[in-house]
C-alpha cells in the first residue's frame, strides 16, 4: 500500500490514506528496524485516513540481519538468557550520545516534512514501539508542534524540568510483565504529574513487552492489542482534529 521514500538520505516507508487525510504520523520502529510489522501499523493508520511515515533509524548503525535473527530466542524463555549478552553487544552503537543526537535530528527531518506537507494541515503526532516508544518520548521533549504522542512500551529517560517541554497529550501502553518498564512507570507518572503533562499510562494484566506485536507469537495478546488499538484511534481522533 506504501512506498519507500527518502528524506535527507534517510529511507522511510510512507503510507498515504485514499481519502482526504486527517493528520499525519511518525511511527518508529522497534529495536528490529523498520521491518513488515511496522510498515502494516503504517498501512493500518492510513487505512484510518492518516498520512504515516515509518522511517528506517537503525540500518546505518546496526547489523540488523544478525539483530532480527535474535528476535525468536529473545522472547523464547529458554534461550533468553543465552542470547542477551549477544543481543547487547549489537546494541552497543545504541549507547552512543552521536547515536542519539542523530536519531532525533532523523525524527526532527521526518516532522518537518509531515508538517510541511499541505495535506496534514500541520497536524502530525508520532506513535513508537520499544525502542521507538523511547524515541517518541525524546521527541515530545524537544518538537513542541506535536500534537500528540503514542507510547508502546518505551522508557523515557528525562527529569521533570525536560518533560516541562512537552506541549501535547501522551498516551502510554505497558504490559504487567514487562519488570523494568513497570519499576519506573509511578516515578514517571509522578514526574509527569509535576511537569503538567497530560500523560495516561494502561497496564495490562498478565503481558509483557511487546504484546501488541502480531508477528512475535511469544509476546503477542490480542486483547490487549485491540484495546490499544481502539483508545489509540480514539486518542488521535480528539488530539488532530
């Protein structure tokens, strides 16, 4: 239904709506790279008559065929801890700051060319998964034209005077089992609290990270995903029009 573009150099899958659109949104990827899942999320949101961008963040930094070929054993409990120490060092670019600051400076180039497209009336907000839930997060913080911000099980790394800077509505979605996530989740409820962020989080019982990935048979839960789904489409329906 979409197409590969480029935006600066950077690849991106952008999926346009047939109708007349109603805003527009990023949408970052997991840790795996831009990879099918993401681009049908892209696909779903157009099919709901958004204009979705869904760039590629992580092919220029990363092995992402030998990450991808981690994925299964990752969520399998019984190979989980044999392949995380490998897991991590793949990662390592990750944790560079040059990783960073160029991974928001690619987001930043995405909403500017949502924002500058005639068709989204400037209307854009951006939705992430993972790693893409933590880099929406990071975009709130410093894009303060976002109107609104969809947040799959990302950690946002900022104290309060940063999470002042957020200027839209968040709505975050976490999975019971996902005990790193789930540690931190009341310290950042207070945090955006203090900070006058209209930020909701649900916690949904007995899943864990990842639960709204169809692909990913160890950590998908329908339920959990439909419900998502649908206070999403909700949210987006209030937040861009």
């Amino acid at each position: 239904m979409g197409e590969m573009i480029k935006i600066n150099g950077l690849e991106a899958y952008l999926s346009h709506p047939q109708g007349k659109a109603m805003g527009a949104i990023i949408v970052i990827h997991e840790v795996w790279g831009l990879d099918d899942h993401i681009k049908s999320v892209a696909d779903r949101l157009s099919n709901e008559g958004y204009i979705a961008l869904a760039p590629e963040l992580l092919a220029q930094s990363i092995d992402l065929k030998s990450l991808r070929g981690m994925q299964t054993d990752l969520f399998d409990p019984k190979k989980r801890n044999e392949v995380q120490p490998k897991l991590r060092e793949y990662m390592t670019p990750m944790q560079n700051p040059e990783f960073g600051k160029k991974t928001l400076a690619s987001l930043e180039d995405c909403f500017n060319y949502l924002y500058e497209m005639p068709e989204s009336n400037k209307r854009v907000a951006v939705m992430g998964f993972c790693f893409g839930g933590t880099y929406s997060f990071n975009l709130t913080v410093h894009e303060s034209r976002l109107k609104a911000a969809v947040v799959f099980y990302g950690h946002a790394e900022h104290d309060t005077d940063k999470l002042r800077q957020i200027a839209c509505p968040v709505r975050a979605f976490y999975g019971e089992n996902d005990e790193r996530l789930i540690e931190g989740l009341d310290d950042l409820k207070t945090k955006m609290s203090e900070a006058n962020v209209d930020f909701v989080a649900k916690v949904y019982p007995k899943t864990g990270h990842a639960f709204f990935n169809d692909s990913n048979s160890f950590a998908y839960n329908q339920e959990a995903a439909r419900d998502a789904w649908q206070i999403t489409l909700d949210f987006l329906d209030k937040s861009l029009s």
